[in-house]
C-alpha cells in the first residue's frame, strides 16, 4: 500500500489484511537498514485476527521516499504523521531495535494515541561501537558483516532455519545490501545519538512488555532488562537460544509474546 506522509510517497504492508475503524490498530516499526519484510509472519496473523495492520518502510528505507530521517525524535514525529494520514487515532506501538526507540519515544510523548508497546532487542540508550559506524559511514560492507554476525546467536550463526530453503545469516545479509548508500550509516548514527531513552522510558504509562534475547550481542538482555525496569508495570520476556535477529531466530516464540501485548 501508497501513501503520502509529509508529502513523500511512503510504503506501508497491511499484511494482506483490510481497514476496519471498529478494528484495533497495530504498527509494526523495524530497525536499522531493513524494511517492512522483517514484519511479514505478525504483520499477516493479526491482519487475519482483526487488526488494522501498519508495517511501513521508514523514509528511504524499501519502497519508501527518502531522505532517511537522522534522528530517533523526527522518526517519532513521523510515526505521528503517518497515522494521522492513515486516519488512526490509537495504536499498538511494536519497534525492533532502532524502531523500537521510535516507538518508546512515540509512546512517551503520545501516551493517548498509544494503546500498547512492545519493545524487541531494546535498550535505552543504545550506543553502537566506533568501528561499526566507521565502516557505515564508508558504505564498507564491512559494516553489515558485523552487524550481521553479532545479531545472531550460535544457532544462528551456522545458518539454519524452520523455513525450508532459507538461510538466516545469508537473508540478513541481503536485507541490509539492499539498502542505498548511507542508509545503514544514518540509522546507527541516529540509535548512537538518542540519549534521553531512559528518561523518555520512565514516562511511559501504558502496558508495555519487552522482548529480549539472551545471546543479543546488540542489545544484550541486561540492557533490555533495564529498559523494563524503568518502566511502570512493563512484562520482561526472555528467549533463549536467540540474537538480536529474534524475528528470524525464534519467530513464533515473538509472535506468541506479541498476541499477549498487542
């Protein structure tokens, strides 16, 4: 689906599903250098379980009109404007790692327009090492090797996976390559600098549950923890044998979490 936000065409998936205003809403955020496909499994349950379902490509990111936007607070801000074209008043706010700080910030500063939150491979702030921006910054392939490998945990690493015929390590991959220039800089660059997540998380008041790995080497499961911590009454769910690529790595143990939380 084709929408314009902020005057930039934007791509959103539905899940294959239609819009109902009686229907409760979901919006499904992904991180750094992907797209709407990461979502696809959750995005078509609830689509066929009475959501209104909402997986857009960030701006510049799949299908989606760039510039990529360079701060956690514009994406924040453009999650506002998307559902406000989309005529949403309430959502279900779900984020992965860098989409995962848009949505606690979304839901700090829009606690009404916020029905829940669900934050995977969180954590707040979320610095990233020196040597993976410098290679982001140089569009070194580099770059994505490192970050794929660290989001995979020793099961992931040797490739398998439930489906048949794909390949965990060699999907991610392809995911981030299919980026443009500067994309995968601009996101990490944008997680490094947001500095008020644990501030921002401790104003949150609506029920949230976070979904942390215990292999993450991204955002490690301590760092998840704490975001939990602050806060009010969040759900802290553990997966074992799992990286930070959880939505490929253990993806009906996430969807199991999020059909308690959305």
């Amino acid at each position: 689906m084709k929408i314009d936000v902020v005057g930039k065409r934007t791509f959103y998936s539905n899940g294959n599903g239609w819009f109902a205003p009686d229907q409760p809403s979901v919006v499904f955020i992904h991180g750094a250098g992907m797209d709407h496909s990461v979502w696809t499994l959750p995005a078509r349950h609830f689509a066929r379980h009475g959501y209104n379902v909402v997986a857009p490509d960030l701006p510049g990111h799949g299908r989606s009109a760039g510039p990529p936007l360079t701060s956690i607070e514009a994406m924040a801000q453009w999650l506002q404007h998307l559902l406000d074209a989309l005529t949403i008043d309430q959502a279900t706010m779900v984020g992965h790692s860098m989409g995962s700080l848009a949505a606690l910030a979304f839901a700090a500063r829009q606690p009404n327009r916020t029905r829940t939150l669900a934050l995977l491979g969180t954590s707040a702030p979320m610095p990233v090492t020196d040597v993976l921006l410098d290679a982001a910054r140089a569009n070194d392939h580099d770059a994505i090797d490192m970050a794929n490998t660290w989001s995979h945990s020793s099961f992931g690493l040797q490739g398998g996976n439930a489906n048949p015929g794909i390949n965990m390590m060699m999907s991610g991959q392809r995911l981030i390559e299919r980026a443009a220039d500067d994309v995968f800089y601009t996101d990490l660059n944008a997680c490094n600098s947001f500095t008020e997540g644990d501030v921002l998380a401790a104003e949150i008041t609506v029920p949230t549950m976070v979904i942390a790995g215990d292999e993450d080497k991204m955002t490690t499961a301590a760092r998840g923890a704490e975001v939990a911590r602050l806060i009010r009454n969040a759900e802290l769910v553990h997966l074992s044998s799992c990286g930070h690529s959880m939505l490929s790595e253990r993806p009906n143990e996430v969807l199991d979490a999020l059909r308690e939380i959305v």
